[in-house]
C-alpha cells in the first residue's frame, strides 16, 4: 500500500486525562450546568402559584434553609480565600483553609454543600501533589473523595467520584492504576446515565492501553457490546473509538487481517444507518482502512473501495459544496493509479482526474511521478527521469507511505533487466522516506 493516512479517531489516538489545575474543568460545568437546573426550574406557562398562608409556613424548614445558606456561603468565602493563598504562594494557609471547609462539611449532605466539599478537596488533593510535593497524602485525598461519593445517587457527585478514580490513577503504578480503572467500570457500566456510560468508556479505554492485545481486545468487546444498540451520540462516537482500536490491534499486534475487516465492515454496516456528516466519515475511515487490507487479496476491490470515496468528494467538488479535495480522496486517487500499476491495469482515469482536481498539491504530485517513472521502467530505461526527479525533489520526503506492494510487485517479477532496474529505483526512491516516528502508538503491550 502506498498512502497510509493518520484518521482521527480512537485507533491511533490516546485518551489522556488532562489535568485540572483550576477545577472548573468540563466535569465542573456539567455539574454547574445540573445544579443551576435543580435551582432553576423551567416556569409552568399559565399555572398559577399557591398561595401559601403564613400560617402554612415551616418556621423550622425555614430557618434550616437559612443557616445552609449562610453555611454555603461562608465556605465559598473560604474556598476564594484559600486559593487566593495558593496563587500567593502561602501554601500552609491555602491547606488551613480548605481543610477548615472540609472539617466543616464533613456532615453535611445537600448538593451545594457536597459540591463546596469536593471542590475543597480536589483542591487540597491537587495542593499536595503540585505544590507540597505529597503524593502520599494526595492520594489519600482522592480515596476519600471516592469513598465519600461512590454510592451516591446523584449524578454531580457521581462524577466527583470518577474524577478523583481518573486523577489517582495518573499516580499509581500499573497494577494499581487497573483497579482503580476496574473499579470505575463496575460501578457505571449498568447506568442508564449518559455521561456515567462514558465514564465507563473512559475506563475501559485507559485499562486497554495497560493491557495486553488480548485483553485489549476483551475490553473493547465489552464497550461495543455496550453500546451496539445505541443511538446516543456521544455513547456512538466511543462504539466507533472501541470498534477502531479493536481493528488496529488485531491487525498491527496480533496479524489477524480478516477479524480486522470484520470489524470494518461492522462500522460501516453500523454507520450507514446515519445520515449525520459525521457518521458518514467515519464509514470513510472504516471503508479507507479496509481498502489498505483488501490490497493484499483483492486488488479489484479495494479499488472499488477507493472508488466510492473518489466518486463521492468529486460529486461534491463539482457541485461547489467543498472547495478543495480532502486527503482521503488524494489518498485514494494515488492508491488506485498504484494498484492500476502493480496490477496492470490502466491508470488514465485517474491520472486525468489527479491533473483535474489536485493539480496545485505539488506532494501528490510528486508520489504519482514516481509512480510514472516505476511503470515507464518496465518498458524503457528511466535515468534522465529519475535523475531529474531527484534533482527537482531532494528536499521531499514521503509520509504516510509504505512501499511494502512496490517491493513485492518487483519481488516476483521474474529475473530480467527490467526487474534489476526497478529494484535499483526503489531503492533511489526510499532513501526519500520518512517514516511517522512523530505519530504516538498506541500504548497497549504486546505480552499475552
């Protein structure tokens, strides 16, 4: 295969758990988001409020919610006040304080409260491990809020619990870091809630990345039988990740190039269900990445493949709804004038469309006159040419590419002049290459 391109997805990526050096990170909004709801009803249009007589009143109920709110509020004073410290450099204060609003809190359950708890606590947990230099006691803060939150019911402070599960395991060592994961996975994987499910995704992928290929491939199992009924979008989007990552370890780890195409093939008969954008690109991605396989079997269709993905963004160059060609079909348009190459067949419909539709991409260019330069050798020394193709393009390098088909295509050509004369052009050409030591592996080890 010639053009390998990096898709965006879950396959290649890592899912790194940022830290949160502020707390007000996106668990944070959500929470905000769920608690300003609680307080804030949607009105009733044309129903009238009960008048409620004095007489009716709860004067103990009253005076409860009176002293939570004067609780709340002199804690946020506090929280302001200890991270000010913080910024200021007063470590020992900020830790006072927090611990003030922890010690405070510690038997107090409303929302609010509990909320002013965990911020307060992330707080002295991030405290220890940046500023003090206490992973121990950090730790030891993350568990406690863990403890604190784990069977309870209400959404906000369920993902308080899954955070500080995240943020410790970032801490621990492998076999620690897996519990934690394990633990996380066990408690959401049976919710109904949205963003518990993917917590459970998350999860379940940051033990993947710690695990062997067979046990990664157990794991993203268990989130595609998860998710496969689904029509969520954020639940489909980690299904695709899942069902991505489990194709590319079971071609790049464990060789097994036919479960790979079944798991692209479930994709694409999955996605084509949706007429969303992106649902249709990542049939592209799945359909791109069979077609690389299909290469080493079937020639015929993987061009065929390749195709549909031309034919596609070429009705949409015609009709003006994208300007300029995306890489997959470059990618594609490159890959079949290979194919046509080192399977004999004519390559002018697509060396007409490369000069119709990317003339200006001076790097596709580039890969399809080397190209020519291969199949003109087979007929005629190529010297002069590929001399001035060097000259002309010292400082290129090829990317995304593999030669693999090239050299196996000159491989079994029979002894001649010809084949020596393609294999010493190979050569000229890879010393152009530039293998992608930039692009992170996945992390998954390779021991059973």
């Amino acid at each position: 295969m010639i053009k390998t391109l990096i898709l965006g997805v879950g396959a290649v990526s890592i899912f790194i758990f940022t830290l949160d050096f502020q707390l007000e990170n996106q668990e944070d909004k959500q929470i905000t988001s769920s608690l300003q709801k609680e307080n804030n009803p949607p009105t009733q249009p044309q129903k009238k409020p009960k008048v409620v007589n004095k007489s009716e009143e709860s004067i103990p109920n009253k005076a409860s919610k009176e002293r939570e709110y004067n609780l709340e509020s002199q804690m946020v004073l506090l929280l302001d006040n200890a991270l000010e410290a913080k910024n200021q450099g007063d470590f020992q204060k900020s830790l006072e304080l927090l611990n003030q609003i922890i010690d405070t809190l510690q038997d107090q359950h409303s929302l609010a409260l509990e909320r002013l708890y965990a911020q307060a606590s992330f707080s002295k947990a991030l405290l220890f491990r940046f500023q003090l230099n206490n992973p121990y006691d950090a730790i030891q803060t993350y568990q406690t809020i863990q403890q604190r939150f784990k069977k309870r019911q209400e959404l906000p402070l369920l993902l308080y619990y899954a955070k500080a599960g995240f943020d410790q395991a970032q801490m621990e060592n492998k076999e620690r870091s897996i519990e934690i994961y394990n633990d996380i996975i066990q408690t959401f994987q049976s919710s109904q809630e949205i963003e518990l499910l993917k917590k459970f995704a998350q999860a379940s992928f940051e033990k993947s990345y710690l695990s062997s290929s067979d046990e990664a491939i157990e794991i993203y199992d268990t989130i595609i039988q998860r998710f496969q009924k689904s029509d969520n979008p954020e639940l489909l989007e980690d299904l695709y990740n899942a069902q991505m990552n489990k194709a590319y370890v079971l071609e790049h780890y464990q060789n097994e190039i036919e479960e790979t195409i079944e798991v692209y093939d479930e994709i694409i008969d999955k996605f084509s269900n949706y007429s969303e954008s992106s649902a249709e690109e990542k049939v592209e991605n799945a359909l791109f990445s069979k077609s690389f396989l299909l290469m080493g079997d079937s020639y015929e269709e993987a061009m065929e493949n390749f195709d549909k993905i031309i034919d596609k963004y070429r009705n949409e160059l015609d009709e003006g709804s994208i300007k300029t060609p995306p890489q997959k079909m470059v990618f594609s348009l490159v890959n079949n004038i290979e194919i046509s190459l080192i399977s004999n067949n004519d390559d002018t419909e697509y060396q007409e469309l490369a000069q119709e539709y990317f003339s200006e991409d001076s790097s596709s260019h580039t890969e399809i006159e080397m190209l020519n330069i291969l199949k003109n050798a087979q007929e005629e020394d190529q010297s002069e040419a590929i001399q001035a193709w060097e000259e002309k393009h010292k400082d290129f390098q090829f990317e995304n590419w593999s030669f693999d088909k090239l050299e196996e295509w000159n491989a079994q050509m029979e002894e001649s002049e010809i084949k020596t004369r393609i294999r010493d052009y190979l050569d000229r050409f890879i010393k152009h290459y530039d293998s992608p030591s930039n692009v992170k592996e996945n992390k998954i080890e390779t021991t059973p």
